[in-house]
C-alpha cells in the first residue's frame, strides 16, 4: 500500500494550534486541503493564519514564492462537512473528548466515500474506543502528530483494535511522503511517547516530595548530567502543569490506576493553585519579569584528593578513571571484585548510585549517572549526616578538579539521572513485550518526540544488561509498593543475555 496520492484532498476537522499545523503539513506536501470548524468562521480565520505562515517561510527562504501561491490555491475551508465528500484522508483534532470524537466520525462515515481513511491525532483516548462505533473500524487509525506539526517530525501511527494492516500501512507511508519520521504503534495508554515517558516527570517529583533537592537543582542535574534538553520542571511549565498532569492521569487510569504511572500530588496542587506554567505566569518557578532566576544548588569550592583508590569495575563510571588522571590525580586500581566504587584517602567511599542509600553504609557518598561523564558540566553527590565531613569535602573536590559544578542532594535511593533512566529503560522493555511497538520504533520516538539524548535501548546497551534491573532491585526493596519492581520483560531480558554468554 503506497501513500496518498497528492491528487486526493486531505481534510482536518478541527482548526486550533493542532489542526492549523497538520493541515499546513499536508498543504505543503503538495496535497489540496479541506478546513472544517464547527465554530462558524473559525475554518476561514484558520486559512488565513495558515497564508500568514506560509508568507513567513517565504520571507526565511524556506519556501518559494510560487509553491506558496500553488499552496494558496489549493488551501480551501468549507462550511460543513459535506464539503468533505471528496477527500481521501479526515484527520481530525478536535476537542479531547470520545463522545464528540465518536459523534463526529460517524457523521463523517456517511459522507466520505469507502476507501477514504478516517484518522485521530488524539494524545491520550483510545483509537479502539473511536473507532468502535463506527461501521467500519477497518480504515481509522491514530495519525498523532507533535506540537508544533510543521516542525516536529515525529508521527505515531496508531492501529486499533480493528485496524486493518492496509490502513495503518498507507498511514505510515502517507507521513512519511509529507516528510515525517513515522513510528507504527499498537493503540495503548499514552502510545509509544507519552506512557514511556512517565518516569522522566515522575521521578523528578519524587525527589522533589522526598525534600531531597529543589526544582531548579533536580533541572540542572538532569540537564548537565543526564544531558536532556530541559528538566522536568521547566518542561513541565513550558507545556503546561495542567496539560501534563491531565496526560499522567489519563495513563494511570487507563492502566487501572498502575503504581507505575501514580500522579504527583505536588503537581496536583500546583494545579490547584492555578500555577501552571509560563502561560499563567507561575508554575514550579515564577515568570514575572521582576522574578530573580531559580539558581541550583552548587557546592563550595573543595581541595581535590591526594590520590584515589579505584576498586573493582567501574561499569557505568569507567570513564571517569582517565579524566580523574588528566586531572592530575593518582589512580591506583585495585582488581577486587568489590563493585563500582572509589576509594578517597580519609578512608571514605564514593559509589555510582545504585538504588541503595548512603545511610545503609559508613561514610559512603553516592554520585549520580551521567551520559557522558567527559562532557557532563554537573554531578550530584548524596550523603547523609553520618558521612563525615572529610569524605563529602573530597569527593566533592575530585569532580571540581575534572571541572564540574556539583550539587549535593539528599539520600534518595538512585538519585535523579539513575533512577530515572532505570524506568524510562524498563517501561521500555515492557512496551516491546507487549506488543506495543519495536525497540527501534521506541527509540526513535523518544528521541524525536521528546528529545532525549539516546532511545531507552540506547542507553540500556550504553550501560549494560545489569544496570536498570540492578537499581530497579534496590528501589523495589527499599520502596516495596511495587512503583519499582523490574517488569518481567526486563528480567527476560537480563536472563536471556546469561544464557547466550553461558552458551558462548
């Protein structure tokens, strides 16, 4: 089955931000475009301000003059939805809600001829529940595109319940003729994107309701160590506490309230509050043009150890033995087998974070999991008050001395980059065995939907078989409400890797 031919109209219901987008991306792809609103006028105002974009890709050169007018000509509103009846492709972004979504489609069913496919861009109902009440399910599939449309390239394709493989396919193809990145999902919570990408939000909040550390420094240590492209508390300012925690606790509910996907409360009075971000102006941190900036907590200025003592293998961490001798420091490398861990002259231990706590050892300090400890400008160290003072002062200025800020957090089991990447990386492996999609479709998707530097099993390769389950253990011991046991998938997954060394 090939895409769309670009003789066949392309119509969208529904012209809010969404709508505007998905039409100009089918617009520009070459493709006459139908624009239906219920609200009388809406579908005009939308032509026009779709004109105004195109003028402003003009003005930037990333479009000609005379595609622009060709593009104009083909651009059409319409005043109801017979003027519909030619179009082989309805995609509709309307109001998120399933009764108006159903209403509306099977209205559509008795205009459109029979080969015309009918598509949802909805985030977070069901593409089954849609198109279970229409006659025939068979050619509605979920075309979820990313805000804003014409930039994002990420398309998740979404197939019910009863969607055919013809449908789905030409679906596929037809985003990916329009220039997209499409990625083939089965029809569950949240899809590929927005059920995988849980515990980046979660898992911030947590810390935060732990009083382990603050927003600002939470943000600063998932940017400059974990290397995402904001954190989860600018993110979540930036789309909106209101819209991300609608998303969460649609997730939750749709898995029948799964301790996996359980809200934050702290979000949850945020929102209350009316606090929801840069739109109203206050969210986790305050926009008014007067408000100081939320600065992170960052250690004083400590001297760098004598030496260090590197015992076992470092895993995870390995890289940082050639950046601590660069920088000067003695490595003596001990070759017991006593786990990731450095030895610092007062006898006292810095250990990568693996889901135990600082307070179950003496004079341990844990550090926290970077993508890329060379590039990595920040690092979080936890202790407690039973560590004494000369071991936080050392390791705080070994990573000073390899030309880091650090930021001391409280003891929370696995940290904030560790703990993090552990269920994003789970959830993953979950999602594959469950049908949801393939490992390559997960990573691209999180890569291009949200930004994050490596796909799950990117990562998961990245650090070893032993890493998420490992933390994960120790979480689940340490909190046993079961928000942190490994998924079965992810137990299969460690096994099976046993089993092919066993058998080598």
């Amino acid at each position: 089955m090939t895409a769309l031919d670009l003789s066949s109209p392309v119509a969208v219901v529904g012209t809010g931000t969404m709508g505007q987008g998905i039409a100009q991306v089918a617009l520009v792809a070459g493709h006459p475009v139908r624009l239906y609103d219920a609200v009388a006028g809406r579908a005009r105002d939308a032509a026009e301000a779709i004109g105004a974009r195109l003028d402003r890709l003009v003005e930037k050169g990333r479009l000609g003059a005379a595609d622009r007018d060709a593009a104009r000509t083909r651009l059409k509103p319409v005043d109801g939805l017979a003027g519909l009846a030619d179009c082989g492709l309805v995609v509709e972004a309307v109001l998120e809600r399933l009764d108006v979504k159903q209403q509306l489609f099977g209205e559509l069913e008795d205009i459109v001829a029979e080969d015309c496919l009918l598509a949802t861009n909805t985030s977070s109902l069901s593409v089954t529940a849609i198109g279970g009440a229409l006659r025939h399910p068979g050619r509605f599939v979920g075309l979820h595109f990313f805000n804003p449309a014409p930039l994002l390239p990420l398309v998740e394709v979404v197939s019910g319940f009863a969607t055919d493989v013809t449908s789905a396919t030409r679906a596929y193809e037809t985003a990916r003729a329009w220039g997209k990145t499409p990625v083939a999902c089965a029809d569950t919570p949240g899809f590929i994107v927005n059920r995988i990408a849980r515990p980046f939000y979660a898992e911030a909040f947590a810390v935060y309701e732990a009083q382990a550390a603050d927003p600002a420094t939470i943000d600063a240590v998932l940017r400059g160590s974990g290397g995402f492209r904001m954190g989860a508390f600018e993110l979540t300012d930036l789309i909106g506490q209101d819209v991300n925690e609608s998303v969460t606790h649609s997730v939750w509910q749709a898995f029948f309230q799964d301790v996996r996907f359980t809200p934050s409360l702290a979000q949850r009075r945020l929102v209350e509050s009316g606090r929801l971000g840069r739109k109203s102006g206050h969210g986790w941190y305050d926009y008014a043009a007067d408000a100081e900036p939320a600065e992170p907590h960052t250690a004083d200025q400590e001297r760098p150890p004598a030496y260090v003592i590197a015992e076992g293998d470092l895993g995870p961490a390995a890289a940082l033995l050639p950046l601590i001798r660069e920088a000067g420091i003695p490595v003596r490398e001990e070759g017991e087998d006593n786990g990731t861990r450095l030895v610092l002259p007062g006898g006292g231990q810095l250990v990568l974070a693996d889901g135990q706590t600082s307070v179950e050892f003496r004079d341990v300090v844990y550090f926290d999991l970077a993508l890329d400890y060379r590039t990595a400008t920040r690092i979080a160290l936890s202790a407690v008050h039973d560590t004494s003072p000369q071991t936080l002062a050392e390791a705080t200025g070994l990573f000073q001395a390899l030309g880091k800020d650090v930021s001391v957090i409280g003891d929370v089991p696995g940290m904030i980059v560790a703990r993090t990447v552990a269920r994003i990386i789970d959830l993953a492996h979950d999602a594959v065995a469950k049908g949801v999609a393939t490992e390559e479709d997960i990573d691209t998707a999180m890569r291009l939907g949200v930004n994050y530097p490596l796909g799950p099993f990117e990562w998961d390769r990245r650090l070893g078989r032993d890493f998420a389950i490992d933390v994960l253990d120790e979480m689940h011991e340490r909190d046993p409400s079961g928000r942190y046991a490994p998924s079965l998938a992810l137990y299969r997954h460690a096994y099976a890797v046993d089993k092919r060394e066993g058998a080598s």
